[in-house]
C-alpha cells in the first residue's frame, strides 16, 4: 500500500508542475496579446488624429481661398480663432479685423496670422485646459508693385501641444487676379 501512495504523489506533483507551466505560458501569452491591443489603439488614435487634422487643414485653406488669400473668412468657419499678430503694411482700408480687401494696396508685404484650438472631439473651443489641439495659419502677402497681382502664401500647422509633436502641415498660395481694366 505503500508504494501506491507514493506513485500517485508523484503522478499528482507531475500534474501540478504540468499545470503551473500551462498557467505560465498563457500568462506570458496573454501579457502580449493585451500589449499589442493596447499599441493597436494608440496606432488607431493616432490615424484618428492625423485624420482630423488633415479635415482641419483643408478647411482651413478653404476659408484661406475663400477670403482671397487673406484670415478675414476664418471667424466664420472656426468661430473661437484667436488672431495672435498682424504686421501690416496695406492701406487704411482694411481694419484690424480683415474687412474686404478688394481695395486694399498690396504694394508692400504683410502677414497675419491666428490660433485655432480643438477639444478632444476635435470641436472648435477656446484656449484653455479642454484645449487638445492646436492649428496655427501663418498668411503672409507679397506684392511686386501697386499695380501688380499679389501672392499670398499661408502656412497651417495642425498639432498636439501637449506632446510637442506636429500632426498636419500644409502649405497653400493664392494668387489674387488681376484686375480687368474695362
């Protein structure tokens, strides 16, 4: 009686040891599995984002296009924007809030530019902590003379302030016609 006491303690420690490599093994299998889930998320979030800010972008450069190579349609599309600086050099005609510029003089240069903020739902907010995103639009004008078309160059940056780390950028350029002399 003795030795069968013995075999069945040797057989119960061999299921016990087989047991204890199975739980192991799908320890170690399940850790992989949750961190390529969890990369496999901050992949997607990361698409989401540059996704949205390439929508930002271009509805941003519609506005650009759609205010004549100038931010004045911008308040209209992201109501929330917040003009940072303007050093201008075009007539008296264009007040600081970049009224109609068709009898603006683009003789000399001058540039505008603005901050628009984003929520996590990348809805327009105000600057502040629900603040997740930022997209700054850098217009700068250039003239050959009084009576030459004018280029207007503007410069969006869509990106994540909170990792310092650029999500979006494009560059657009408008060229305003030439008047038609009648």
């Amino acid at each position: 009686a003795m030795k069968s006491g013995t075999g069945t303690q040797r057989r119960s420690s061999l299921f016990l040891i087989e047991l204890m490599i199975s739980i192991f093994f799908f320890a170690i299998a399940s850790s992989v599995c949750i961190q390529l889930f969890a990369r496999a998320k901050q992949i997607s979030d990361e698409s989401s984002a540059k996704n949205q800010a390439l929508l930002q972008a271009e509805s941003a450069a519609s506005a650009f296009y759609a205010g004549d190579g100038t931010l004045r349609l911008i308040p209209e599309v992201f109501p929330e924007a917040a003009s940072m600086s303007a050093s201008s050099s075009v007539t008296a005609d264009s007040d600081a809030a970049g009224s109609d510029t068709s009898g603006t003089d683009f003789s000399e240069n001058s540039s505008e530019s603005c901050m628009i903020f984003f929520d996590k739902d990348w809805k327009n907010c105000a600057p502040g902590p629900e603040a997740e995103w930022q997209m700054t639009i850098s217009v700068s004008h250039e003239a050959a003379g009084q009576d030459a078309p004018s280029f207007s160059t503007a410069e969006i940056l869509v990106e994540d302030p909170g990792k310092d780390a650029v999500l979006y950028e494009l560059q657009v350029q408008y060229h305003a016609p030439e008047a038609a002399d009648l």
